[in-house]
C-alpha cells in the first residue's frame, strides 16, 4: 500500500475517534437548557469529523486519482523530498505555540509568519514583511474588537 494510503488510514482512525467523542461523549454532558438550541458545541466537531471520514476514504479508495503520475509521492525517495524544511517549519510551530503567550499576539505572529514565509522560500522582504505584519494586525483586530476575545497585543514585560 502507498504511502498516502497509510497516512489516510492513521487519520481515518483518527476522525473516527473524534467524532466518537463529538457525538456521544459531548452531548452526554450539555446543560438540559442547551439541548434545545439549534448549534450545539459539538456541532463543528461533527461536521469536521464527517468531513475528515469522507477525505480519508476517498484516498483508501482511491478516488483521487486515475493513474500514477510523476508526481505522487513515493515512499521509496523520501530522501529526495525537502523533509528538512517541514521539520523546521513544524519547528517554528511549536515555538510559536510556546511564545504566543509571553511576547504577545502581535509579535509571535508576525515573527512565525516572515519566519515561515522565509523557510518555504520567499526572498522578496519588500512584499513579504508588509504582507505578514498587516495580515497579524487584522487578525488580531478581528478577534479582540470584533468578536471580543481577549488575546495580549503586547510581550508582557511592555504591558500587554
């Protein structure tokens, strides 16, 4: 079996453990008076869990694509593929998980972001700095002042 196919078969199980959690275990625990209501928490879970279910079985069955073609990944040359860079990027991942909180929204994030665009190979400093600081500072409005969800602008140590 490919590779893709083992990747989707690990990840089927995995839909199917959360959305064994999202439909029976999430529900058993809502308050009597959220029952009622049309959305409940667990709706999103469902539905990704649906959609991850479906997404796995079409590549296990095979559905994706008719013939092999140059392309397809190939678990034979796995050293010809840039392995180095996902690992750096899943990498700056973590760190961006572990510094959200202490240096603030505005900065982890614009960091991760020209950081990331620079590992995966953008050069052009002029587009990609403007690019990432404007899309941080959008976001980060978005979620403090329109959806009011607190997230610290600031590193601690300035009074974020």
């Amino acid at each position: 079996m490919a590779l893709d196919r083992w990747i989707a078969l690990i990840l089927l199980g995995i839909c199917l453990a959360y959305g064994y959690t999202a439909w029976f275990t999430m529900d058993a625990s809502l308050a009597p008076f959220m029952r009622r209501n049309p959305i409940w928490p667990s709706t999103f879970p469902k539905v990704l869990s649906i959609l991850g279910i479906l997404a796995s079985l079409v590549i296990l069955l095979g559905l994706e694509k008719g013939e092999a073609k140059i392309g397809d990944i190939d678990y034979r040359r796995l050293g010809e593929y840039h392995i180095g860079q996902g690992l750096i990027l899943l990498g700056l991942m973590v760190a961006y998980a572990l510094f959200l909180r202490p240096l603030g929204f505005l900065f982890s994030t614009g960091a991760f972001l020209i950081l990331g665009s620079f590992i995966l190979g953008e050069r052009k400093w002029h587009i990609m700095v403007p690019v990432s600081l404007l899309a941080t500072f959008i976001v980060w409005y978005l979620v403090q002042q329109v959806l009011g969800i607190y997230l610290r602008p600031l590193p601690f140590f300035v009074g974020g």
